[in-house]
C-alpha cells in the first residue's frame, strides 16, 4: 500500500454479493433487492469503535468527531476527487462512478475506502430530478433514506437559518417602536437580586464594539446605546428564509402584513435550504468551536452607517450551533457491494462551493486508504472550488482526479442536437459518429487541463452506455492519454456490473495516487479580488477577461474596506458550458466573463461572483416526480422513489 | 394487579436512583446530571423486541407499529388523563405531574408504567418559553434532545406540509397557461412504448370523479377536462405553510411576487408547524394505512364551482406519506428514575386537540399496566377533547382523570391580582390566604364535575409550592373530595422529590383506576353541528348559549352540504378562562359563547369553531431565550436551554 508510513489500513471485510441481473432493472428495483449489512457492522469493519457512532435505525449511523483525536497520528489515506467534463442536462454519472470505483477499491482491489457524498435536497426528489444514490449497480442504500430525512441535517440547518431569520425582524420591530432605555431594561432584565447580567451570546458582540464592561449597569449611556440598538437597515438585509421543499411561489414575497407588525413590511424571499449559507459552513467547518465562529461570523446586512451586522451581533449564533450541533457528524451509510460511504453537507454548487463537508473527509482518510469524494458538476465548478476554497480550509492534499467523460457529452459538446431532459436522444447519440465525437474532445482536453494545473494527477473515467461503440471509447481513451495528458483513460461499466466493472478505473487510480503531490492553489489569498477572479475566468473558463457591472464595482470597494478581500472566490457560473454562457458548448474561445454583482458568505468564508441569474429556489413541473411516490402497505415499502 | 386478565405486566426493572440536592438546582442542572440507562435496556425493560425499536443515538429509539400486531391479544393496561384547572399562564405543573406519577408508579410502587407525551415546538423553546420535559426532579431525558430535533417528526410534518402547499400554488400557475389538453400530455407523458399511464396517486381522484378508466387515452374529452384541471379558487384556499419558528413576521404575506409568476400572487401566511392539521393527523391515526387516508383527504379549499378540493386531487398524498412514515413512530425515551416516556405527536390545543399521539397510547396500553397521558390545557380544553375526539376515534377506554391544581391558580380564580410571565408574583400568592383561596374553590370543582361528566373518576393532584401553607393545602383536599365528588385529592411533592413525592397519588390513582368504567361520550356524532357545539358550551363552558356570527352561520351550512357535519367538535377556545373570555376567572356565569367563524380539518377529522382570535405562530421578544442557549466547548453540552 501506498500509506505514508508505508502501512494500510486493511481490515477483515465482507464484500456484500450484488445478484446481478442483465438487462439492469430500475435503480430502485436493485436498491430494493440488495443485501444490507447492519450499520454497525459497517462502522466495525472500517475501524470505528462502538462509542464512536450513534445509530439512526439498522442502516444509518451519526460518527462522533471524538475518532478525530483517536486517530490524530495516524497518516492521511490517498484523497481522490471525482469531476466531469462540462455536462449535458441529464448528467454523465459523476456519483454512479464515484460509488463504482469505491466498489472496486474496497470490494474488488480489497483496498479499505471511503466514499464522501453530499446529502441531496428533498426539494427536486419530489419535483424535477427523483433520486440521486448513483445508479444501476453502484447505489448507496437504503436509497429511501438517503433521499429523504436522512438523519435530519438540512432540517436542523433550516431551523437554524429561519431562527437568525426571524431574529433580524422581530429585533428590527422592537427596535422601532423603543427607546434605548427600554432596549437595555428588556435585554439585561434584573434577576432575583436585582443585578443585571450579559448573556453568554453578547459577549461577541461586547468585544467587537470594544466594550469591556462585565455588569451591564456600568456601561455608559453612549456604550448602552451602541450595544442595544443594531440599527438595521432593511434595505441591506440579504439574509432570507430557507425551506427543502421546491416553492417557487416563495422566491419573491412580501412579509409582515399582519395586523401587528404594520409598517414593518418588506420584499424578501425563500430559497432551497442547501443554499443556505448555513449548508456551506457545515460543509467547510473542521469542528464545533470552529463552525460556532463560522455561524456568528454570518453577515445578514449592515446598520443605517453601512456597517456589517452578523448572526453574533443578534445574539443567537449559539442557539445556531445548538441546533446544528448533531448535523455536524457525518452520516455512514454503505453501498451495494457494502463499503462504507460518508455523507454529508450538500451546499449549492454555484452560489457556494457544491462539495460534501471536510469533516467527512477528514474521518474518512484516518480511516481508510482511499478517500473517493465528488465534486458538484464539472471541473471548472467544483473541482476548482474543490481545490480552491475546499483544501485550502481543510489543509487536505488532493492524490488524484478522476475525470468522468461520456460519448454522449463530447457528442453534445462537437455540434450534436441539443440534449433536453424528459425527451427521447437524438440518434446522432445513439448510433456510431465518430466525426462528432472528434468534435467535441476538445472539452475533456480542457478539463484534463485544468486539473493538471493544481499539479494533481488525472484518470479519465469512460463511462461507457450500452449504446457506445468500442471504436467511440478507443478514440476517447487513446486522446485522453496522448493530447491531453492524462495519466490513463479507462472504459467503466460499474453501472451495469457494479464495482467489477470499475476494477480497471480502480487499478489506474491506485497508479496515479502513487505519484508525489504536485498539488497547488490556483491563486494566493492576498491580492485583490479583481485578480482572483480574472485568474479563475482565464485559467479555468480560457476567458479573455473579466467585465465588471457597477453593482459588481461597487461590491469589490464595500467588500475590501470591510476587509472580506481575502476571502477565496466560488464563481456562481453556470455548468452547461467551460463559460458563463450555457450555449456555448466545447471549448469557448474568445469571450470575456461579465460579473454582474458579488456577494459574500462571511462566515462560510467565500465571495461569490455572480455572472448570471442564478435560481436558488426550484419549482415544480406540471407533473411532479410526487405523482409516483407512495407507500405500499402490502410491501411496507416505499414506491416510486427514483 | 388490575388487568382485566389478572395478569400483571411488571418485568425486571431498574430505577435510576435520583441524586436529590435541596434547594432544588436548575432544571437543566438536575437534567444534565442525571444518570442514563442505554434506551435498549429501558426498551428491554418494558418488553420491547431487539427487532421493534430503532435507535436514535444511545437514548432514544423510535417504535414500530409491528408491536401491536404482536400484542395483539394482551389486554390492555389502565389509561390514566392528567389535566388541570383553569391555569395561570405560568402554567400548573402538569407534564412534571405527569412524569412525576409515572415515577412514583414505576420507580417506588413496582408497576409497569408509559408516560406519553406531546413534542414541544422548538418555537417557544427559542423564542419565550424555554423546554417542556417537566421540572424539578420529575423530567424527561436528555432534555436537549425532548427539546430540540427529538427523531425529526416536525420536520418531517414541516416537509410535506410544504410540499403540498407548493403543490397548490405551482399546479393553479400550471393550469393558468395551459389547456386542457396541453395539461394531459404533461400529466400523462408516453413512454417509450408510447403508453399513457395513470400514475399510482390518481386512482383516489380518479374514483372521486367517478372515472372507471384504466388507460388515459380511453378518457372522453369530458373526462378528460375533469380530471386534469383542478380549477383552484385561489381565495378559497386555506392550507397554509408552516415553520417551526417563532417567526411573527410570516403570520400574513405575499406570495408569488418573482416575475416567473406576474400575475399569480396572493396572500397567504405561515403557521408554527404544530398547527398544521397534519400534525392533528399524527396524532390520531391508528395505522399507516389510515394515515395515507386521512393525507389524502385534507381539503385545501374549493374549485371555482365550491367543491372540496383535496391533497389526493393534486397527486400528492403518497408523497406526504412516505415523508411521514418514520413520524408515526413514538419515540421512546426516559424519566429521571429510568421509567419509559413515549414522546409523540404535539397538535396546538385550540386549533387542534392538543394530545399527544393515539399510536404511542395504544402501544403503551399493550406494554404497561399503567399508562399516563397529558391532555393539554384545562379539563375544559385538552381532557374535552382526549374523551370526545382522540378516544372517539382510538376505541381507548380512560379509566381515571388527574386533576391538577395548584394554590396560585385557585387564589387567581378567587380574585388574586395578575399573574404575568417574567414579573414577580404578588405576595397573595405567597404568603397563606385561605379566603383568597376559598373564593377560588369553584374553578376547581367546576373542573371536577367536567371530568365526571364523562363517567370519569378524579383524583385531585395537589401541586405543593414552598410557599403553600399547610391550612391551604388541606382546603383545598377537604373540599375537592367532600363537595367536589373526587375520589381522592393528594398533595404532592414530585417536583422536589421526584416519584417519591407522588406515592400517594399514585396509589390514590391506582384505587381510583380499579372502579369499572362509566365511560361516555358528552354528544353523539349524528346530530347537527350546532347541537354539538351547544352541548359543549353549556356542559362544559357554564354558558347560556351560543350566538353565530354570519360567516359561522355559512360555513355551518356548507359543511352540512358538504357531509363534513358528523364529525366531532374541537372548539378553538382561550385556556385562561372556562369562558371564551380570558378575562374571566373562577366559574363565569352568565355568558353566551360567540361563535365566529368555524373551520374543518377534514383529514383529522374535526370542525373547529373560532371563539377569538387564536394566534397560530407566536413571536419572539426584545430578549429571546436564545441569547442563552449556546455549546460550552469545554464540556461539550448545551448552556442555556431550559
């Protein structure tokens, strides 16, 4: 093995037997058939100790970050990142390949491994997308589960963004019908003894404004002024309600018409949870004290003088915490062929940075020798995010990526017909067409590219359809390696075969993570915005350059007098193309990258450019996926979940 | 033993033996001292199998429903109602009687014993109320978890309370722009064989309508039109989004202000989630099966032609019952000495019934010898309610009512001065008053006779204060027992002194529990809607009668028309007063109950008529609770919830 201190972590496992049928039924089909060790079996075999893990029913497990300090000697396993090229509507099987080649390495290759996913919205598994446990062979289960509650973290991060939510309108109403005086009687009321006391969650908020005092009665009049009234200016507030439900009657409202809250009233909106600022913290955080800073650190709008108002100046940054406290252990859970798969944390991949949680990972690679992580769409998305905002938080060295390609995107991406989901494909997909494939190579050589400038090794994973013809996949393989550099480009087949079908992948990327860390960050923290992210537009989308909107222009000066300059970026670009233009397809050349406007999540610690309308807030069709979804009461399963 | 068998269900049981200081620390001090049995040994204990529970971290587990096909056969255990007098609105102390009863029953008396309870809303618990687990030394345990997320039942209520909502407002924006028979080929797409199927959440609507078809294709024009266009009347619609937040500012709105959805706004508001009929749901459900009925069968509103527009007519009950189907488990946790609590179900006590689950009381009847149950509020409220609708509807027989009072309240009700929340009591109440206390006997005694109404025997728990003088406890049992008709009144001291503070209750329960059962309902289903609320007001309430505003009047009407009038009644009514008048103390005299509107949860399967203004989602104060409530990284444990 390939252990820094030369040691694996092997332990006795048992591969969970697949009963392969050909043709491959429908994914919950298999999901619904398979074989499920008991979650306690899982844990023991991939070395967490009994008092390590609480268990959620048979099949699900919360791991306690204690196994953190149990295991602080031991070396890190190989880390391995899962990214796409530039993909089409559908999906090329980004998740379907990370779980496959986990199969491979744990039950095939006898390697000990974790798969590190994120935790998918309830929002589009009831509207547009149904499931999204991988598929065919290579599933996490019981896909029930992992499609739903799961064990309750994005309903704790909903409670805990709605609470902040709802703490900068009430304050803003009491606020305006008080005096100063009246604020202090009803902040520090008399206890029994007639003393006042400062809660434990003003102490952040004393120690920014400076004030130093431990009896609130001692503060002057000008001090109490300053600490009672936040002032906030309802035009600034960019904090909004969240919600895991597709709403999209939510996405523009008007709230506090009441009859008790008049003259109160203001536009605001709901979004999808998972792009709560919230999402993104846990996602980033390394530890409770860590994400308890994080959360006070949230900037919901700024004071009538323009400056920043965070979730610790509202005082409730710790009932935050409190209700985040269990959403900060990752969820084990296995997969098929019963290797161990962590998951946790799913932010949006455009407005935040579309990556599980480091503390998954940071379990995961004292645990086992390989860590398969995917990164949300392609690489110039959460790959670069990966590297970026990701390890750069995390301190954690990339060993490898793989790069999932599939004829039908490079098709897409050579002038094929548009692919538009719920429609039947074009036959220029299904029939052999190699002049189109040629075409469109040009876009996994960009995304090879890219990977290779962070200095990290890059296996091309083909992920092969029934429809593909062996001449397809040779001329794929052979210009992955020869023009694009690729340390090897393999045929997979883990959706029809499960892990064995991915044992050739599995064997390259045991390869590729041998080789020394070249690994490197695109951009340094400590030069201006404006160069960051114009590094980002033409290293990783081969932009031109970058055109600022005022709105834009006016954030980069707010932003770096506030000192939030040397934050990373996370780009909210669209994935459907290396560029902002989700119509330009295969390697754009010759566009400049137009920043609309920046945003910041202080406490998540990222800026983001937006260069375009991005949707945080889905709908439902006409038909929902909700149609389908119902239990069977002779069965006592769940149907329709796919 | 008692049981109609003769058989006693009393196993091996261990008491968590309680380490009692004096003066009685801080709830959550004595809480997070407290000494825990793994909950597989509290499961084993009652006589739970390996192979029904499912854990949540080491103390708690939820129930499943297999049980009770297992214990079938067993005869049931004795069914015990604690309630109250007319309250103060610092409350009486009845969940901490509750638990402190099952202490004493369980922990000193050797009975087996189940405490069943509501799930607090993390609303209040952030915003002004702080937990809900009892007090003293009679708690549930861990209290941050009774407190906080518990096993996710809100927010699995939360989830599919809001996807219907989206499911209202997305399918009138759908039909808004559609014809009819653009609506079929999206509600019927072909698939690859280019078949149209009916998804598996029409049938219901399908059998409304009286459409006999199996392929949508044979559908006339006719059939067609009916089936997929809803035809919403948007002011018709009263389901409402719900948060579990104390968010006041969401109590009215404005939805559907993007400009994907010009032209579609409408006002509308959130609820706690609490009061979401679904949890009125949860609560009264007796299985599965009937719980996806009952889904199905919640009324949003009405089409333009006034006809009951249901969640099986929008395809989405299946859905809401897979989201559901882990919250109709109880969830088992465990007093401070070690006894069994099923936590389940917490429906608002006005709006809705106010009881905690059906489920979890007839697992427990199966399980113990003694099951203790809180109704919420008064007798006139909560205990109305669990006789005339939760026990209409489980078949539950009661065998005996706890009555809770206390000193303060009695001299409240006698004329006391006001008692209000976060100010200090007036000395009346803390210093001996018999003739404040005398005058306040009546509300007691009206309660009583509430209670007997129902063929209920009473046994009257005195809830001793520090400050209560000897002379007014003895008042208060001489004259609950001579002129009030209880079988016995017993002051007690669980607060204090956990189970042992409350043997003589329990032993007065027992004996109580021991007479055969007069039990009757107060009024037949089968009679008008106006009848039954009349009964209610003059048997219950001490009112003359009762006066309809017009819009009452109308929907009196229509839900006559539309057969909605033989379910039973769940007045919406103040719990400060027997009276709609919170201002009235004692036994008011002399009062017309006014009726103002009346609304139906169909799904539950309830009316309830407004006497005032109920407030549906409560708000948060200058000083929310939250500012004490935080993680000490020292110790790692909760600072502040209480």
């Amino acid at each position: 093995m390939s252990q820094k201190s030369g040691l694996t972590k092997r332990r006795p496992f048992q591969p969970t037997p697949l009963k392969r049928r050909s043709p491959v039924p429908p994914d919950f089909e298999i999901a619904q058939e398979a074989d499920l060790k008991p979650i306690t079996q899982v844990a023991e075999e991939l070395g967490l100790l009994p008092e390590e893990i609480e268990l959620y029913g048979p099949y699900k497990a919360k791991v306690r970050l204690e196994v953190l300090e149990r295991l602080k000697d031991v070396p890190n396993g190989k880390y391995i990142d899962v990214t796409a090229i530039t993909p089409t509507p559908l999906g090329e099987g980004k998740t379907t390949t990370t779980v496959g080649l986990s199969q491979a390495l744990g039950a095939h290759l006898g390697y000990s491994v974790v798969t590190c996913l994120r935790q998918p919205s309830q929002g589009p598994t009831f509207g547009i997308k149904g499931g999204a446990a991988g598929g065919g062979y290579s599933q996490v289960i019981p896909m029930e589960d992992f499609n739903l509650h799961l064990t309750g973290d994005i309903h704790a991060i909903t409670a805990a963004n709605n609470l902040l939510a709802a703490a900068i309108d009430a304050r803003m109403l009491h606020e305006a019908s008080a005096t100063d005086e009246q604020l202090f009687e009803r902040l520090f009321p008399k206890d029994k003894n007639g003393k006042r006391h400062f809660a434990r969650n003003m102490w952040n908020r004393l120690r920014k404004l400076g004030i130093d005092k431990t009896d609130p009665d001692e503060m002057t009049p000008e001090e109490r002024s300053r600490f009672v009234r936040l002032d906030i200016d309802p035009d600034s507030i960019t904090w909004r309600r969240v919600i895991d439900t597709s709403d999209r009657f939510l996405r523009a409202i008007t709230i506090g018409q009441g009859p008790e809250e008049k003259g109160m009233e203001r536009k605001t909106g709901f979004d999808i949870t998972v792009a709560s600022e919230l999402m993104a913290i846990l996602a980033l955080t390394t530890d409770l004290a860590d994400m308890r800073r994080r959360i006070g650190r949230v900037v919901i709008g700024t004071n009538r003088r323009g400056e920043p108002i965070d979730a610790d100046d509202l005082g409730v940054a710790g009932a935050m915490t409190v209700l985040m406290k269990d959403a900060i252990k990752p969820t084990l859970m296995q997969t098929l062929e019963g290797t161990p798969v962590f998951v946790h944390a799913g932010p949006f991949a455009n407005i935040a940075h579309g990556n599980s949680s480091i503390i998954a990972d940071m379990i995961a690679l004292k645990l086992a020798d390989y860590v398969v992580t995917e990164s949300g769409f392609g690489s110039d998305m959460g790959m670069e995010k990966f590297f970026d905002i990701k390890c750069r938080y995390s301190g954690l060295v990339p060993n490898a990526v793989v790069m999932v390609a599939t004829v039908r995107a490079l098709k897409m991406h050579g002038g094929g017909p548009k692919v538009v989901a719920g429609k039947p494909l074009d036959h220029a997909y299904t029939e052999e067409n190699l002049d189109l494939l040629r075409a469109g190579l040009g876009n996994l050589l960009a995304h090879i590219g890219i990977a290779r400038k962070f200095g990290v090794p890059v296996v091309v994973a083909i992920n092969a359809f029934a429809t593909d013809t062996p001449a397809e996949l040779e001329l794929i393989r052979k210009v992955a390696v020869e023009e694009g550099g690729a340390e090897a480009a393999v045929v997979c087949r883990h959706w029809e075969l499960g892990g064995e079908g991915a044992v050739e992948l599995a064997e390259a990327v045991v390869k590729a993570a041998e080789k020394p860390s070249q690994f490197r960050f695109l951009y340094p923290l400590d030069i201006p915005i404006k160069e960051k992210i114009e590094i980002i537009a033409r290293e990783v989308y081969g932009a031109d350059g970058v055109d600022y909107l005022p709105e834009a222009e006016a954030k980069i000066e707010e932003y770096t007098r506030l000192g939030f300059d040397k934050l990373p970026i996370c780009m909210a670009k669209t994935h459907l193309s290396l560029s902002h233009d989700p119509n330009l397809k295969g390697v754009p050349k010759g566009f400049r990258i137009p920043v609309r406007d920046i945003r910041a999540s202080v406490g998540a610690g990222f800026l983001y450019p937006l260069l375009g309308t991005i949707s945080t807030m889905p709908g439902l069709p006409t038909r929902p996926a909700f149609y389908d979804i119902d239990l069977d009461f002779e069965t006592g399963r769940v149907v329709g979940l796919f």
